[in-house]
C-alpha cells in the first residue's frame, strides 16, 4: 500500500511506500517528503516494527473530535521533519490488535517506536508546536542512546 503526499518544496505530488528502508524523497527535486501512510493490524509489523526509522504512530478512531483536530498537528510535524520521522496512522477500531498490544485506553494515543521499541507515549491531543517539541525530544532521546550517552 502507498500514499500520495505533496512535497514541500516543490509542490509535487508523490507516491510513497508504506514500507521501504531508507526516506521517501521527491521524485522531482530530490528534497525529503513527509512520509504519511496508514497501517492495520496485518501490516504494522513491516509499517512500523521494521522500519528503520524512528516513528511517530497515531492511534485514533474516526468518531474522536480530538483525533481529527490533532491530525493537521501531526502532518505538519511529520512534515518539519521530513526525512528524520515517519508518521503512521492507525485507526484502533480498524486495528484491535494493536490498540490491544499498545493498551490503548483513551484516542488519540501517539507513540514515538524505535524498531518496535517505544521512546516516548502521549494521550490527548496537543498544539503543533507542543508536538514538534515532543517529538524532537524523542530524536535526541534515540540519537543519546545510539552515541552510548547516559
């Protein structure tokens, strides 16, 4: 499965993978596209488990105000952070599995996994400038532990 999204510098539409190792880039300028793309229970392992970057998922369930008032947040995240981040959505009602191996008990729940491994977890939905923070927090958290800092 794929995604279309816009590159940010260019304005070019692209197709991008839900799965692949390395970062979606434009196929016009060359520059990172915001890697967006959904995932279910059957593919959350190879989406988001097996992705070798860090990524940003977002539980959410189509009747939750504060999941579709936090999503513009997190795209625009996901965009600021072109090719460090890659955002996938996970609608929990779609996908029990997950929100079940997740113990997801309020939407929206955002998880920052390294290789399936969670750095950070947030319930609720936040301003963009809050989860830019956040998740900077997180990168600097994943490039720490990779230096071997305390």
């Amino acid at each position: 499965m794929s995604a279309i999204v816009t590159c940010p510098n260019c304005g070019k539409k692209n197709r991008v993978p839900a799965a692949a190792s390395g970062y979606p880039r434009c196929g016009v300028c060359k520059s990172a596209v915001p890697w967006i793309v959904d995932a279910g229970d059957a593919d959350f392992a190879a989406v988001v488990e097996q992705a070798p970057q860090v990524v940003l998922v977002d539980l959410w369930a189509t009747w939750c105000g504060p999941c579709r008032m936090v999503s513009p947040a997190l795209e625009k995240v996901a965009t600021e952070r072109a090719g460090k981040l890659k955002l996938v959505k996970v609608d929990v009602d779609a996908a029990p599995e997950t929100a079940r191996k997740f113990s997801v008990q309020a939407v929206p729940t955002l998880l920052i996994l390294n290789q399936g491994n969670v750095l950070s977890r947030q319930s609720g939905a936040a301003p963009p400038d809050v989860l830019l923070r956040w998740v900077d927090e997180a990168l600097q958290k994943k490039a720490d532990s990779a230096a071997g800092a305390p």
